[in-house]
C-alpha cells in the first residue's frame, strides 16, 4: 500500500478530526478522541488497533464490525450462525474481540467472491436499513435482494480502460 498523499485519496494516514474542528464535537464521545482516516481498507485492523478510543477508553467488540473481516468469526461464535455470533462478538470488550479476526476489511466483505457483484454481509446494517425500511412500511426488507444502485449517492462505476 502506497502512503504518500494522492488526489484519490485511501493512500495517506491522518488525523480527520484535526481537519474540521467540529468534527471533535459530533463525535463527542468514543470517537472524538481519534480517527485515523485515508489508509484505507488494507489498514483498517491496524488503524482500528492504532486509535486512541481503543487504548484510553474500553470499547466492545462491535468496533470490529467495520474495521475486520469478521464473518469466520462469527460464524465460529454462533456455531454456524453469523447473526448469534455478531451479537455475541459485540457483547465482548474490543480486545478479547480482536483476538477472534485476523484480517482487515477483504474484497469479499462487500463483493461475491465469483461475480464480484456488491452484497451486504454487515448484520448491523442489515438489521439497520430493515428496521429503517419497516419504518416506512416495507416489511422482510433484504438489501441484497431489493436495493438498486439508483439511487445510491456512491455509485459503483465501471474502471475505464
């Protein structure tokens, strides 16, 4: 991974909370004592490490749903069933959680391994934007299923060649 600076950012670490200083004020709180920001994917285990949150405040184990490859592990902890052990992953203090992930976030986190086609694998988002869906009166939402790039504000473009 490159860590010099680029227009493309993901390439360089810095502070964001040091950029805007209100930043300090809407993550007021765990996230207001540090986030790193622009390693990008490959980093993000080790940055997750690296924060201040993580040394001087006891954080859980859902930190982990963001900053790790965490579908084997949960799946370990709920004997097969990702949700049970999301739930039990989360109920753990950061550092006995990260024993349990080895890998930053993958490739395979958001893409299907044979097609390469976009899919949610996230149970806190899953059970977040169903819950948002139900709101407004869409029951059994599945964002693999139902959701469309339309209207998504980060559209997934062709590479040009």
């Amino acid at each position: 991974m490159d860590t010099e600076r680029t227009r493309y950012g993901g390439s360089e670490a810095f502070q964001k909370l040091d950029t805007d200083p209100r930043l300090r004020r809407i993550f007021v709180g765990t996230h207001s004592r540090s986030i790193t920001g622009g390693t990008g994917h490959a980093y993000s285990l080790k940055d997750q490490d690296e924060t201040e949150r993580t040394k001087k405040k006891a954080q859980p184990g859902s930190c982990l749903h963001c900053h790790a490859s965490a579908v084997p592990a949960w799946r370990k902890l709920g004997g097969g069933d990702i949700m049970k052990g999301f739930e039990l992953m989360c109920a753990l203090p950061f550092q006995e959680a990260r024993k349990l992930v080895d890998h930053p976030v993958t490739c395979l986190d958001c893409h299907d391994p044979k097609t390469m086609a976009l899919r949610v694998t996230r149970p806190g988002f899953i059970r977040g934007i169903s819950a948002f869906k139900k709101s407004q009166g869409v029951d059994n939402y599945d964002p693999n299923a139902m959701a469309t790039t339309r209207r998504c504000a980060l559209r997934v473009r062709p590479v040009p060649r």
